[in-house]
C-alpha cells in the first residue's frame, strides 16, 4: 500500500508539475506577443529597427553582447548576422525568462540576469560589440551611469566597437509633444529637467492598433556629459547618429516631424586597438 501511495503521490507531482509548465508557457506566450506588438509599431518598424540594424552593420563571426536586452528582441537580431558568440544581460529576471523561453531549443544566446549599473564581473569574455540598448537613460546617478560605461569598456575588446540605442538628450520641454502623432509624448514633474544630471522624466508609448499604452520613468543626462563619460573611460570617436526612415518611403512627408530633431537617438563609439 506504501508503494502504491508512493507512486500515487509521485504521478500527482508530476502531473501538477507538467499542468505548471504548460500555464507558465501560455502566459510567457501571451506576454511575449503583446511586447511583439510593441516593437511593431509603425515608428518602430519603419525607423528605430532597421536605423539601429544598419549601425550594426554587416556581421560575420564576432562576439556580441546586448546591453539592456529586455525580452531579446535586438539580441535575436544579433543572433542571425553572427556565428561569434551573442550574450544578453538585463536586470529585470521575468524579461530574461521571457528571452530563455523565446529561444526555444536553440539555445544559443547566453541569456543572465544582471544590473548593469554594478560592477559586472562574472563574463568572463570580451566582446567585438557592444550594444546598450536602452540602458544608459535607466541610470539613476552619474555615479551609476558612469558604472555603466565602465562596464561597457570593460566588455568591449580593444579595437572593438559600441552600438548603442537612448532617448535623445537634445528635446527641451517645449518639445515634449512634438511626436505625439506617432504615439510618442514625453512629461517631466522635475525643475531641474534639461539643466541637472539624472533629471527623472516619463515616456509614453501608444499606439491602438498594438493596444499599447505604457509609461516608462527614465533619467535625462546631457549629451555632453554622454560624450565626457566615454571619452574618460577611453572611448574614441564617440558620435551621436540620427535614424533614417526605411520601407514606408512613400510617405515621407508624414515622417518628417519624427525624424528631425528625433526622440531616439543612437550613438557608436570605438576601443582603440593599442591603449596607450
């Protein structure tokens, strides 16, 4: 009777185990598609992607670490054009078992839970590029920030190359609504927006046809102080790139307002291959 109730017992863990891992995959599928339609929004699609893709440029077998990689969309990317290796590291964990479980039995994308605003030292590698996407508008400080292009050095190889992707540090308050056609507002509560590092302000993100609604909290650093942080940690040839509209060139009239003076901007800069 013991064993019958033993193995009664073990056939109901199992069971509930596997009715658990079947829940947790719907809901990691639900979420993961509802963040697919956000990267699928017309500015998305028609500029921010394929702007930052063309920065990448063509790959072929080099070391790549995204920085920031939420659910792994750019790190996919990478993925494709690279036979190197391709790391992700983001702070949130349910963004990196989002990334994990997208992957499938692929399995080729090292995927780690990390705060990149500490000092990252359990890669044991260096990389030929580096991509922050999103992760430096997240710093808390400039002490935080600077970590966090500390980091990057510190992960790129000499003579290796940083791609990055932020929100512009160039939009005044006056500017804030400029893209609200394209479902892209800015807001800020802070004084010191414009004129002090680490000056919180919102972004909102909408778009109807995504049912997407989100507000981000994010951090205003300037764009000299982006330059001043690079350079002092040995960066060269640090400089900001606008985004180019591609695809939906039939209405370029429309896209216009979004690509002057726009709300994302990208940013390369180099290791020099012999440090003095």
């Amino acid at each position: 009777m013991e064993q019958i109730a033993l193995v009664e017992n073990q056939t109901n863990t199992t069971y509930q185990r596997q009715v658990q891992e079947r829940e947790s995959d719907d809901t990691y599928a639900e979420i993961v598609q509802k963040y697919k339609k956000s990267k699928m929004v017309p500015w998305r699609k028609f500029v921010e992607t394929p702007s930052f893709m063309k920065l990448v440029g063509q790959l072929t077998n080099e070391d790549v670490i995204d920085l920031a990689c939420g659910e792994g969309f750019y790190t996919r990317k990478l993925r494709q054009i690279t036979t190197g290796k391709v790391f992700g590291l983001d702070y949130c964990q349910n963004f990196i078992k989002m990334a994990i479980w997208q992957q499938g039995a692929a399995n080729d994308i090292d995927f780690r839970q990390v705060d990149c605003s500490l000092p990252i030292t359990n890669i044991p590698y260096q990389f030929d590029l580096v991509t922050p996407t999103f992760l430096l508008q997240n710093a808390q400080s400039e002490e935080k920030f600077e970590q966090m292009v500390q980091n990057i050095w510190n992960l790129c190889k000499p003579g290796g190359r940083v791609c990055g992707l932020n929100g512009s540090p160039f939009i005044p308050r006056e500017q804030f609504d400029k893209d609200e056609k394209y479902g892209q507002v800015l807001s800020s509560n802070s004084d010191s927006y414009y004129k002090n590092n680490a000056s919180e302000y919102s972004v909102r993100l909408f778009d109807k046809v995504a049912d997407l609604d989100i507000s981000l909290k994010v951090m205003w650093f300037s764009g000299e102080y982006y330059e001043q942080i690079f350079k002092k940690v040995g960066f060269q040839n640090f400089r900001w790139v606008q985004m180019e509209l591609f695809e939906n060139t039939d209405d370029i009239e429309y896209w216009k307002d979004f690509l002057t003076n726009g709300l994302i901007l990208m940013f390369e800069a180099f290791k020099p291959l012999i440090m003095n």
